[in-house]
C-alpha cells in the first residue's frame, strides 16, 4: 500500500509540475496502426511495384475493405482498382499513371479510415542494382538514453571527452535515428533504407515506437523506401506488429528477393517453422538474387578474428563442419556445448543451397563482416552493424587497451543482380571491409536536431561527415513557411500538403559541413524561450562529488542552443572540467517536444557557486537561469547587528579566516547572534530598507530566474521537487529493507 501511494503521489506531482501538450494544430487523429486492418504491407514491410501492376494485401481476418488509395506530397491522390479477394489475399492493381515515389497508403473500411505511411513504393522501372542503406540497433526511448559524441570520438560518460572536446554533443537515440534515417533520406546513391532490428529499447514502449512511426512517416514522405526487422528488443513484438511490421516477411524489388526473418529474443535464433517457411519462399523464388535479414549475426569470428575476416567451407559436409561449428556464434548454435547446432546448420545449408548472397545483421553493436566462400566457389556476404542508436558499445577511444572501438553508424552496401556485393564507402574510407571501423560515422558526424512549437518547426544540422542534397521533410503546423531570414541553407520548395492529422512540407535541401538551422514558422518570433530550474540530484549537493540539474525549457518553435557556465563566486572565475567550460543541456526524452533537460556537472571544490543555464532559440532571442551552491567551509560565526539612527553595522568571524566583513546600510534593525561549527553565515543586503543575516547549511541553494532583457527574479520549483522526494522515500527504504 505505501509503495502504491507513493508512485500515485508522484504521478500526480508530475502531472502538477509539467503539462503535456499534443502537437500544435492536431485535431481527432486517424488511425495510423496498421495491424488494425492489414498484415501486410507495414510501414515496415511495404507493397512494393510498378506503375500498371498488382499488389497483394493481406487483411485482417473479418475486415472488409471498401476502398484504397494511395498519395504522398508531391503525387496523387490515386485509386487503387480490388481486382479480387481470394483465400484470405486481397489483389489491387497500380494505375498505370502513378508517379513513381513512397507512398501513404489509405485503406478505407466500414470502420473507418487507417493510414499507413511506406505503405507502397512505386519504382518506374525496377533496378538492376539495390543500393542498401543498412541502419541498425536505433534502441529509440520514450526515456533518456544518451551517449556523447565529438568528431570521431564516442563515450558513453560524458566527463571522459573533457580532453579530447571542448562542446561534447548529447546524443539521444532517438535523434541519432532520426539523423540517420534523414541523411539516407536525402542521400541519392540510396535505394532504400534497412533497419535490421532493435528498433526501440523496451518492447512494451509505445511511446518509443511512436517515436520510430514518426521518423518512417517523414522518411516516406521524403521518398525513400524503408524496410524494418525486429530484434531481440522488440520482443515479445506485440507493439511492433501493431504499429511496425510482422515478425517475418519477404519482399521482391525486381529480381531481388528480400526476406527478413525474426530471431526472436534470448534464443538468438529463427525457431524450425521459420526455417521451413523461409525454404518455401526460397523454393518459390529461384532465379532471384537472395538478401536475409536476421537481427543476430550467424559468425562469431573469421580469419581476423573477432573482426570478421574470411571462411571457407560446407555445410553439407560433417568434417568441414565441425571445423565451422567453433567459427559459429552461440545465438546459433545455443552456446559452448551447441545445443542447437542443428538450426545453425540447416540455416547455412539453407545459404549454400539457394546461395544467399548477402545476410544482414545488428544486436553485437559492432561492425563485423565475414565473407564465406563454400566449396562450390558461390560467395556469400555476412555484414554485420554497430548500432546506430544506442551508447551501450565498446567506445572511442576504447575503454581498454586491446577492445575494438566504435562509433555510431550505418552503411550503403551496393548488391547487384548477379549477387555481386559491395562496401564501396567502407572501401574508399578505410581500405578495408575488416578492422575497427567498417561502417560510416552517421550519424555520428551528421546530426539533425528536430523542434516543434506552437508557432513553428526548426532543424539544428550539424554535419562534419560531406556535403549532401536531398529532400528533407517537416512536419509544420497549420499556417508555417519557411522563413528565409532564420533560415541558412540552400533550399527549394518542392510541396506541401496534410495527410491523416499532419502538415507535411517537402524541401530540396543543401547541407555543407558546418552547423545549420531550417526554420518554418508562421512569422517572425520575438519571443524569448521560458526555463524553470526544478531540482537537483542529489537535492543537497556536496563538494567533491558530481551532482545534476534538471529544468524545464521551452519555446513556442524551439530552442537552438542551451548549455551551463558554472562560476566560482569567491574568485569570479569560470569553472571548466578540462576543455568543457559550457556543459551541455541533455534531453530527458527521445520526443521532439520534449520539454525536460538535464545537466551533468563534475564535482567541484568546496566553494561557492552560480550556475548560469543559457538559452537561445532559432531567432536568437535568448534567456537565462541561475542557480547558486553554496559550499562553503566549515565555520563559526557570530552575526552581530547593531542599531543606530542612520546605519547598521553586521560583522562576521570565521573560526577558519581572520578576515572581517562590514556591511553599512541606511536601516534600524535589532541584533542576533547565531554560533555553528558546520554551517556558513551569508549576508545579504537586499535593498536599502532591510538587512537579513541567515545562517545556512554546507549544500544551500538558491534559484534565480531571468532573461537577456530582465533584471527580474523567478521563483525556484523547490517545493514540488522536496515534496517529490518524500513521495520516494517509502520506495527507496522498501528496496533498502
């Protein structure tokens, strides 16, 4: 009962202290789950065709369609003809004048209406080439799950670039996808976007995979073709079937079969029945140049060890294969005494016999490669990804001598329709498919901050990979254009239109190295952003140790830049942490309205402080918040205030200083007298009508407010956050007990 009261008192001050709006403009919602309808085509598994052909849909058992369309910002409306509807398999026919691009699909029933963005992708001719863009491993949460990033480097502790990088960059997940997903995107050499598993952190997110539904809508409406296989994060999958894709699937583009499987959770491994559906899709599908997807990597080591390298050998043969069993990696064959060896091997005869050219996969946050060459001389590519969105990975520069590094990344992998596969990027970059790096930095080197507000959307790009041109979507509310004057990179308006509840804008952008900004807002903003300091953690802050800040920011389009500047007030001197004198805001949440920061600063000596959190939004209008702590040394002091008809004298003693201080005002007041060994005694004479001589503890705060155009002071949300504690106390003793 106490620990149930707790979390309701909690929710309850949560509610209280920090409002949740939706996104501006928005009315009733339709309905964007797909699996409400359909079970295929997905957002993560689309129809993909020609103009004039057919494309077959697999409704949900007793749902009646009436009616599909499809349309996408630049093309259509267009009426899709139901040619038929048997064994459960629904036929519709393109129309032969479809403009090839990613199309929302609209599927209209007595029910009602769902929209399913990635829905169908129209190709004029189909290719003799795919031109993969491999992302994997994005972990997007509703939560924080940030890692830091400076050029090249990567750590997971953000006080470990202090000497490497004077601006680290807080990189949540969700915007380390929504770069990545942006840059391939607007990236011309991609044919289409693959995401090989681990979409969100937590199967039970929804939030987390509202999150990812949004980064494939604006992907859609860009035009680029995206593919999504779950991993072992995604399971059980019920979320990501309702808003993502099946577990297992197969798509054709062309001549090219793409079939992703689901590896399912701590098995590691397709069950059998997978096994055997994945053979009949295989057997179907004969003169097609074959591509799987599994979110676990098959090979644990190759001629270069961990790093992948070459294999050879047969799976049909029981001497080569045992010799290849200690090569296997144990999500296959279930660990040291291989318990499921026999779903390993089937799964390699099943690459031999139909000759797989290209396996895909993620999960060991790693980039790994293995080419396999079996004894009929047909090559077979096994590329494995580091994770593109999540910190949980060895880092750069490794944690240990001897550990590989590694950075956040994704790929363009060419296949051709011979079965011929390529890393052209990975090659020109480092030389060479194996070793450390056999990935590309985005988005390491590629980041896209996204805003939404009442009164605009903005972008924040900072690119120090290469210059690329594109289209680039923004979700804008009603009445928003781009403004040329906040804006600072080459663009053309290619189209505009709203579909479902959101206002989609399609741009033609040009983004060169450097850092800069899109801005689409229904006018001029003069409008300063408004923070308010919460809380501490711990709540009383002690020298010597780190402590954090955390702060609600907002502003009606959103805001650009927000860091921390720490000051010693004894010496009026900045504080820097190695080469980090401004600490950066990070994101509580991977939402694009996130309202809730947090800063991180190191520990500190025992002195006084203010801490000074800036921030400036896409206008430039800029506010401020200040927060003091106090560390002082241990004393005792003796306040003595004494009264006269003009002044009023108060000196104070240190038992560890010999100096005095004497303050003279224009006031009568009465005279105190306080004694501590462990508190500091501050002075502080608030105006010419009164003197107040307080004696506060070693860890006091105190919070001020104001703006660049304000000498005003704010109020501290102290209150809520102590009474938030309490709430927590009954918890933390419970789990203590």
């Amino acid at each position: 009962m106490e620990r149930r009261l707790s979390f309701v008192v909690v929710l309850l001050l949560l509610g209280a202290l920090f409002s949740v709006s939706s996104f501006p403009g928005a009315s009733a919602a339709p309905n964007y789950t797909y699996s409400a309808v359909l079970i295929q085509p997905a957002p993560g598994a689309p129809a993909i065709t020609t103009p004039g052909s057919t494309i077959t849909l697999l409704p949900k058992s007793g749902v009646q369609i009436t009616g599909l369309e499809i349309i996408s910002v630049l093309h259509g409306p267009y009426t899709l003809q139901i040619l038929g509807n048997e064994n459960g398999t629904l036929t519709a026919k393109v129309p032969d004048n479809v403009a090839p691009d990613d199309y929302f699909l609209i599927v209209n029933t007595s029910s009602g209406q769902t929209i399913i963005p990635n829905g169908v992708y129209v190709f004029k001719e189909f290719p003799d080439a795919l031109n993969i863009a491999q992302v994997s491993d994005t972990h997007i949460t509703s939560g924080a799950k940030i890692g830091y990033v400076c050029g090249d480097y990567f750590q997971r502790d953000i006080f470990k670039l202090d000497e490497m990088c004077s601006n680290p960059i807080p990189l949540h997940s969700a915007t380390a996808a929504d770069s990545a997903y942006t840059y391939w995107a607007m990236n011309p050499n991609a044919t289409l976007i693959i995401n090989t598993g681990d979409d969100v952190d937590t199967a039970g997110d929804y939030a987390g995979y509202k999150v990812m539904l949004d980064i494939m809508e604006r992907t859609s409406a860009a035009g680029r073709l995206v593919v999504n296989i779950k991993g072992n994060h995604d399971d059980p999958p019920v979320v990501f079937q309702k808003l993502i894709g099946p577990r297992y699937f197969y798509e054709t583009i062309g001549k090219f079969l793409i079939i992703g499987l689901d590896s399912r959770g701590d098995e590691g491994h397709p069950e059998l029945g997978q096994l055997e559906w994945m053979e009949n899709v295989l057997e179907q599908h004969p003169n097609y140049t074959k591509i799987i997807l599994v979110h676990h990597p098959f090979w644990y080591s190759g001629s270069f060890g961990n790093y992948g390298g070459y294999v050879n050998g047969s799976a049909f043969d029981n001497q080569s294969w045992n010799t290849l069993l200690g090569k296997v990696a144990w999500y296959w064959s279930g660990g040291p005494d291989h318990p499921t060896a026999n779903i390993a091997r089937r799964f390699l005869e099943d690459v031999e016999k139909y000759n797989v050219a290209l396996i895909l996969s993620g999960h060991i946050h790693n980039d790994k490669t293995v080419v396999y060459t079996d004894e009929e001389g047909h090559v077979h590519w096994f590329a494995t990804l580091t994770a593109t969105g999540a910190p949980d990975k060895e880092t750069n520069p490794p944690s240990k001598p001897g550990r590989k590094p590694t950075w956040y990344g994704s790929n363009l992998i060419t296949i051709y329709a011979n079965g011929t596969v390529e890393m052209k990027p990975v090659m020109q970059a480092f030389g060479t498919v194996f070793g450390n790096f056999t990935s590309l930095p985005v988005p390491q080197r590629f980041i896209v901050f996204r805003h939404n507000g009442e009164d605009g959307t903005a972008l924040k790009i900072i690119n120090t990979y290469k210059p690329v041109s594109g289209k680039l979507t923004l979700v804008v509310p009603d009445g928003a254009s781009v403004d040329p004057s906040a804006t600072n990179v080459t663009y053309t308006v290619l189209g505009e239109r709203t579909i479902g509840d959101k206002h989609y804008m399609l741009l033609n952008v040009t983004i060169p190295l450097g850092t800069w900004q899109i801005v689409a807002s229904k006018g001029a903003d003069s409008e300063k952003p408004a923070l308010k300091i919460a809380y501490t953690s711990p709540s009383k802050p002690r020298p010597g140790r780190p402590f954090k800040l955390y702060l609600s920011a907002t502003d009606n389009i959103g805001i650009r830049d927000m860091y921390a500047v720490i000051y010693d007030k004894s010496t009026g001197k900045q504080v820097s942490y190695g080469k980090v004198s401004k600490f950066p805001a990070e994101p509580t949440s991977g939402r694009e309205d996130n309202k809730y920061y947090v800063f991180q600063f190191p520990a500190l000596n025992q002195s006084n402080y203010e801490i000074k959190i800036i921030a400036t939004d896409f206008y430039n209008n800029t506010a401020e918040a200040t927060k003091e702590i106090n560390f002082a040394p241990a004393t005792t002091t003796t306040t003595t205030t004494t009264s006269s008809a003009s002044t009023t004298t108060t000196t104070t003693t240190s038992s560890s200083s010999s100096s005095t201080t004497t303050t003279t005002t224009t006031t009568t007041t009465t005279t105190t007298t306080t004694g501590s060994s462990s508190s500091s005694t501050t002075g502080t004479t608030s105006s010419t009508t009164q003197t107040t001589a307080t004696t506060t503890s070693s860890s006091s705060t105190t919070t001020t407010t104001t703006s660049s155009s304000s000498s005003k002071k704010g109020t501290s949300i102290c209150g809520p956050a102590a009474i938030l504690g309490l709430a927590i106390v009954p918890l933390l003793l419970r789990k203590k007990k």
